[in-house]
C-alpha cells in the first residue's frame, strides 16, 4: 500500500493586549475561531479528457510505456497552505502508478493490458497537513489495436454435397478480437486461387459457393481454402496498425444420397443491431441433403416465431429483419426454420435484438436539450429545501446497461446534493440543499456547479455535463460590526469645540440599505462628544471645553445599526492630555523661615497641573544677600548652608548683621513646554540650637521635621516599659503564689463633690526672647522637681501636663454620684518607697517627652493639611 507523506505545518501565536494592562479575551477567541474555521484543501475539476485535476474520468491507453509521465494531480487549500498529494491502491491490486507529492506529478510504472483489466480503481488524496482529503477515481484502460483476431473452433472441416447451388452458404467462419472499435470488428477474405470455386462474406464470415459455380464430387472431392480475418485497424504506440490471422477451411465434397437434409453448425444465434435496416441480413441457416451421391433440392421457410418481422431466403437459408429495430417488442426471439427435400428438418434460430452504446447521457430543460441551468434565489434557505426554480430532466436513448449512469454534482463540497445518484434510461433532476450555510450572498452572488452524468457499466463510459448557475439575492443577514471591541483617542485639553478625537469604523457585508450603517453614542461622559452618523468620526461638542486637570479621562459606548436595527457596540476610551497651562505657585510671596545650622528648610510650591512633567517642579535659588551662603535641593526645595558653615561664628563672619537674617529669591519652575516658572521671598533666620542636652534632646532635635520617626521611637520605648512591668509583675505574683502572700485590698470610689473642679488641660506657656528659645520646653512645677532632689541642669526637663478632662459618655447625672464599691487584689511587693519615688519621677520625664512630641507631631500635620488645601 502506497501512502502520500504528510507533513505537520505550525501553527502561528498572535498575542494581543489592551492599552490598559488587561489582556484582552478577544484574542483567545478569534485564534479558536481560525482552528475552527479551517478548511479542507480540495482537488480541481478539470472534466474529462483534462490531464490535471484529481484523475476523474481520466483514461489511458493501454500501449503507454513504463515510466510515462500521464497526469498532474491539481488542488489547493482555501488557506493557502502548501498541499501534498498521495496515491494508494486496493489491497492485493497493482499499483500502476506513482506520483510526487510535492508536484502532483503521475507516472506509470506497471504496463497495462486492458484485455485483463479495463479499469484502475485508485485512491487519490490531498493534504494541507491539518486536513487530508482522499477521493475515490476510477482510470479507464483504453483500447489499442495489440490483439490479433482469433479463429474459433478450429480446424475448420466442412462436408458439402455436390448439388449444392451456386450462392449457397455452406459454412460459417468467426474470429474475435479482443480489441474495441474498429480494433475489434473483424472482415473476412479468402486468399486469391486460380480455381477457387467459393467466396466468403467479409462482415459475417459465411463460406458461399460463387455464383455459376458447382461441385463436383468426381472431380475434386476435397477442397482447401485458406481465409483471412484482420481487424479494422487501428493505433498502437503511436502508429496505425492492422492485424490479421489466417485458416485453412478444408471441404470435403459429399455425394448426393436419399437421406433427409440436416443442418450445418447448429445452434444458431443471430443479432439485430440498433442501426440495421429493413432487409438486412440477421443470420443464414445452412443445411445439406443427406443423399450425398444424389442429393435433392433445398428449400427453407420459417415455420413459427418471427411476429411477422423475419423473412428467410428458401435457397440460402438467409434470415432478414423486414422492419427498423426501434420498432420491435422484444429483445430475444425463436424462430423455427424449416429445411426440405424429399424429407424435412426442423431447427430453431435464437435471434437477440442487441443495442449499440451509440448515445451518450443527455440533459434538457423544459424547451429541449441545453448545457447550463439558471435559478435565482434568496441566500441561506434552509436545509433539505428542494430548488424547485430548475427544471431539469436527464435522458439516455440506449437501451439495458448501455442506459445505466450516475448523476454527480461537482462543486463547492456538501452544499448541494442530486437526486437520483443512479438513472436508468431517463430520470427527472432534484437537487437539494444539503448546508445553507454555503449559500452565502456575502461569499459571492453566484454560485456555478457541474452536473455530471457518466455511464456506469459500458466500455465507451460516455458522460455528459450541465452547468448548474445559481443567482443569489442578498437578505439582511448580517449585523454590523466593529473593527475592533473598543478605540483609544487623545485629544489635547483646552482643544477647541469640534476637534476629531477618532474614527471608528463598522462593516455590514449586506448590499443595498442594509449594508449601510448608521453611528449613535451614549453612555456616561457622552454628553461631550459627537460622532458623525455614517463616517464614525468621533468629535468634541462645539461648546465642549476639556480640562485634564478637571478630568482626564472618558469612556462610552458606540453603536452600529443598519437600516432594520441590527447593531453591535464598541467601547471608547479618551484621554485628555494635559498641556502646561499652570505654573507652580507658592503659598505666600513672603515666606519666613528660621534655619538650625546643619538642618535644612523647605519651601514648596504646587502645580495644578495633571501630569508630568507639566507638574513636576524644579527649585532654583536666583539671588540671596548675602551671596554665596545657601544651597538648594532642586527637586524637594530643601534650603541649606553650605557645607562649610558648621557654627554661628562662621555665619557671623559671613554677614555684617547681628540677627543673621538673610533675604532669598526662589524659583519654582515646572518641567513642561513651554515652562512656566515663579518666585517667592524666603527670609531665613539662622539660629544654632544648644540648650538641649542629652541623646533624648538631640534625638528630639533631628527629629522635629519627621515627627513620624520620634513617634515611634517614643512608642518603641514605652513598649519595652510595659514588657519590663509585666515581667516584673508575673515574676512577682508567681512568687507570691508560692508563698500564699495575697492580700485582699478594699478599695471603695467615694461620691465626688458637686462643687468639684473638673479636670483642665494646661499648656505650659511658653516665652521666647531669643530665636532659639522656642527649641526649648519649661517646667512650671520647676519647685518640685527641685525639692526632690532632681540631678537635671537648668533649663529643668519639662513636665507632663494635667490630665485631660475624662472621655464623653452618655452617663446620666445622676449616675456619676453613685458611689460603686469594688474589691481587688495586688501583690504585695517588697520594694523601698525610694524606688517607688525614683520611678514616679522617671514617669513624669517620660510622660512629658511624649506630650511634646504628640502636639509637635499635631502641628505638623496641621501645617501640611493647610499646604493641600
């Protein structure tokens, strides 16, 4: 079994993903819309006597020598892929042929005899690699003239009495060719003799007597004629040829005897053809005098059986048809024939009335014979509806098996189907829609098939074909649709009114009004845009203003509807794109400013604009008096001294004045184009912090612009605090509980007077007379901590503030002045007062830290609340 190799062609990615970072779903579902729409690659159908195309109705004679190159197997793919081809046999049959591939290209490589096989079945397929077609065709052998004729029943021995009349048939000769046609009809002729006394007819082979000759037993008892049989002649390897055989018909000469006649070469059969006439020979019976010595007059007649449509010659015995073929009833007749002499015989002729394959299959229409059917109709009916619009009749004037054929539809596959596939003599066409998907006004407006009608079971296979045209007309069929699921547009802010955003674009394949689409818009953010009803064009509204820095971006929907409101949507997606149309702006013109020397100072401007770099700022110093003393971060506005001025006394020596106080002009310029820019006045007092002493005073200091940072390391501490008290106290208790030293304590809440103050909150005030003061915090119970001996330097540390006043609750009055007695527990501890006295002390140092930072940690976040608004 031969097979075509099949190759496995990749398949192609195509990623896709949307502007805004999603990948897109679409994508996925059009690659499995190709997988699914892949179409099978499909042979040409050239007709008959083409060398191309899938091997239909392809023949080849049988004298083609080995290796000939005899056909070209043609298809394509609907997806241009690249296509391969392959031959394959019957399991246990010959395989004559090869093909390549690649090219398609049939060679012969087993000689061929149609005498032993007329036909080839082959198994023809193409392949894109995904999809492989494989058709059933069957080659038709043809005939060359490669068969001589051959005798049959030899040797040919004849009696014949001597008083047999001159034209007397005495003898029949018949060779077959194999060969068809003319290659296979045989003529017969005797050899040229001096004293040749018999002639013999060259179509049916019969041995006469020449006329005005006789026989004569006593003179030349035997006989010997030698005949010719040749065919008709006829092509062989491309060259005419006639072939013929030769016999020896030897005749005895029979005395004439009193015996009845008998008949010579019974049984006997005889034909009608479709194109004899009246009067022409069917078969001539021959019969002899047994009286061989004196043999008496033959006379012939027909007893029973002819219907009135035979005729015998009474002399020669010849049977004649007396009317056409066409006319007669039957296909096999019996005649009974009657020879007499003195005495008679009888014996029967079979006579078949045989028809020549001389008409091939024939389609007409409703005025007569006619090649091409037109109908016209609307796209995609449904399946299995009859296309009642043709009128087709299919006819073959043969009679038997020379009337048998198929009906094929050959076209766009699985679309049509015929009905019936097999006629016999004639048949009325249906053709039946078998996928209204293929029916298609979009795909094109005409559909054209071939219908083909080719003889099954004779040696000629005559075939004929009918173009089936089908007219399409268009419904609304189709919904429009987007080029894509959604459009991205710019547009500059402050764009004037009526500005193009985008172009969209929808397809109806429909013809005529439904293929014309029509564009609306809706959706939130709408309102500010147009879109041109039939070319898409998206623009702003005459009296739209767009502010990127009010909003920037927009999205609605669009919709495409043809004329009997068929649509589909498609997203858009605006963005405004921001133009420097703001410069950076100070909060003040003027701004004051004290400086710690080592730590920075920061001015900031804002831009309104929306994005960078129309917004992103650049600080710049343009003139300082004194010069020559500060620098600047230029992208967080950070003013700081130069890195060689560590003290006052260097600052001093800088400036003249005493309160080192400098005047700065600031620019802030933003980044965009054209750039805008602005300045501001910072006045800088330049102070140096030293009252506070000790790591938790210089941590405090470095840590007063980043509040955040001493908050959680006031919270880190107390949080060790809390862990050292609670280890302390389970250390404790455990011990205690091992000693059984728990001691019930009785602690009762006494009733608060009505005239009781409530508890106030009390800021320290705080004076400053010097710059630098306001880095330092005083204690207003300084007496106390000095009564208690406190180590701490003046200034004294600062001290906690009174409690606030207790949290709101929704307590009636008259709840408050309930006295609520409880019962508790503690551990009794061993510890000194001392200790107990040290610790408060340490408390309050705390306590009061971290109230300072909390309300500096509040106005800096007040500060920077007020810069955003």
């Amino acid at each position: 079994m031969q097979r075509c190799d099949v190759h496995t062609v990749p398949c192609e990615t195509y990623p896709s993903a949307c502007g805004f970072g999603w990948r897109c779903l679409w994508s996925e579902r059009l690659r499995h819309w190709i997988r699914q729409s892949d179409y099978a690659p499909y042979f040409y159908d050239n007709g008959p006597g083409s060398k191309n195309g899938n091997m239909a109705l392809f023949s080849i004679s049988e004298d083609t020598a080995v290796g000939t190159h005899v056909y070209v197997l043609n298809g394509t793919d609907p997806e241009g892929d690249p296509v391969r081809y392959g031959l394959m046999f019957e399991k246990g049959s010959k395989e004559y042929f090869r093909v390549d591939s690649k090219s398609g290209n049939v060679n012969l490589v087993q000689e061929l005899d149609r005498e032993i096989q007329d036909e080839i079945s082959v198994l023809v397929s193409i392949t894109d690699g995904r999809n492989k077609v494989v058709e059933t065709v069957r080659v038709l052998v043809t005939d060359a003239n490669d068969e001589a004729p051959k005798f049959q029943n030899l040797p040919f021995i004849v009696d014949v009495s001597e008083d047999a009349a001159a034209e007397s048939s005495i003898y029949r000769v018949q060779a077959v060719d194999k060969d068809m046609g003319s290659g296979g009809s045989v003529s017969y002729i005797l050899q040229p003799s001096p004293f040749s006394k018999f002639t013999i007819d060259g179509h049916s082979g019969i041995l006469r007597i020449k006329p005005g000759e006789t026989l004569d037993y006593e003179t030349t008892p035997t006989h010997f004629v030698t005949v010719v049989a040749k065919d008709g002649g006829g092509k062989y390897k491309g060259r005419h040829q006639v072939l013929s055989s030769t016999a020896t018909i030897t005749i005895n000469v029979i005395d004439a005897q009193d015996m009845p006649p008998s008949f010579i070469g019974t049984p006997y059969f005889g034909y009608i053809y479709e194109v004899s006439v009246p009067g022409s020979e069917i078969f001539t019976v021959l019969a002899r005098d047994g009286d061989q010595g004196n043999p008496n007059p033959i006379f012939y007649s027909i007893l029973d059986g002819s219907d009135g449509v035979f005729d015998i010659n009474g002399t020669s015995g010849c049977i004649t048809v007396t009317t056409y073929p066409t006319l007669l009833r039957k296909e096999l007749y019996e005649i009974k024939v009657k020879v007499k002499t003195n005495a008679y015989a009888v014996t029967t002729v079979t006579v078949r009335v045989v028809d020549l394959n001389n008409h091939p299959p024939t389609f007409y229409g409703e005025n007569g014979p006619q090649n091409k059917f037109e109908v016209t109709m609307r796209e995609h009916p449904p399946a299995g509806e009859i296309l009642r619009g043709f009128k087709i009749t299919v006819n073959d004037s043969d009679q038997g098996a020379n009337a048998k054929f198929k009906l094929r539809l050959v076209g766009p596959s699985r679309v049509l189907r015929v009905v019936p596939q097999t006629v016999l003599n004639e048949a009325q066409v249906t053709i039946i829609v078998e996928d209204a998907a293929g029916i298609d006004y979009e795909k094109g407006p005409t559909l054209s098939f071939k219908l083909l009608a080719v003889e099954i079971d004779t040696p000629e296979r005559f075939s004929a074909t009918a173009d089936i045209v089908i007219n399409l007309k268009d419904t609304n069929d189709n919904v429009p649709k987007f080029t894509s699921e959604y459009y991205i547009g710019r547009i500059p802010e402050n764009s004037p009114g009526g500005s193009s955003v985008v172009s969209v674009t929808a397809n109806d394949p429909d013809s005529g009004p439904w293929g014309e689409v029509k564009y609306t818009i809706y959706g939130s953010g709408s309102d500010l845009f147009h879109i041109h009803s039939s070319s898409g064009l998206i623009t702003t509204q005459p009296w739209t203003s767009l502010d990127a820095e009010v909003r920037s971006k927009y999205n609605f929907y669009i919709k495409a509807e043809d004329s009997e409101g068929k649509y589909s949507l498609a997203e858009v997606f605006i963005t405004v794109l921001d133009m420097n149309d703001h410069p950076p702006e100070f909060n003040e013109d003027l701004l004051e400013k004290t400086m710690i020397i080592g730590a920075p100072v920061k001015v900031e401007a804002v831009d309104e604009d929306a994005e960078s770099p129309n917004n992103v700022i650049e600080y710049s110093i343009m003139t300082a008096d004194p010069d020559n003393a500060f620098e600047i971060n230029t992208d967080t506005g950070e003013i700081m001294l130069k890195p060689f001025i560590k003290s006052m006394e260097i600052v001093q020596n800088i400036t003249k004045e005493k309160e080192c106080r400098w005047s700065l002009v600031v620019q802030a310029r933003d980044r965009g184009s054209p750039s805008f820019s602005t300045t501001a006045v910072v006045n800088i007092d330049i102070t140096e912090a030293t009252p506070l002493k000790g790591p938790m005073a210089a941590f405090l200091l470095r840590s007063r612009d980043n509040p955040m940072k001493a908050l959680g390391m006031v919270i880190g501490i107390i949080s060790v605090l809390v862990g050292v008290t609670v280890f302390i106290s389970t250390a404790i208790y455990m011990r205690n509980a091992k000693s059984n030293r728990i001691a019930p304590v009785r602690r009762i809440i006494k009733r608060r007077p009505k005239d009781q103050q409530p508890w106030t909150f009390r800021m320290p005030i705080i004076k400053f007379s010097n710059p630098a003061d306001k880095f330092l915090i005083d204690n207003p119970e300084l007496g106390l901590q000095q009564s208690s001996g406190s180590p701490w330097p003046k200034p004294p540390p600062p001290s906690a503030p009174c409690l606030p006043p207790p949290p709101p609750s929704n307590t009636r009055v008259s709840e408050w002045q309930r006295a609520v007695p409880t019962i508790s527990g503690a551990l009794v501890s061993r510890g000194s007062k001392k200790a107990k006295s040290s610790r408060r002390k340490e408390g309050n140092i705390s306590s009061a830290l971290v109230s300072e930072l909390k309300l500096k940690l509040e106005q800096k976040i007040n500060e920077n609340n007020q810069g955003y608004y």
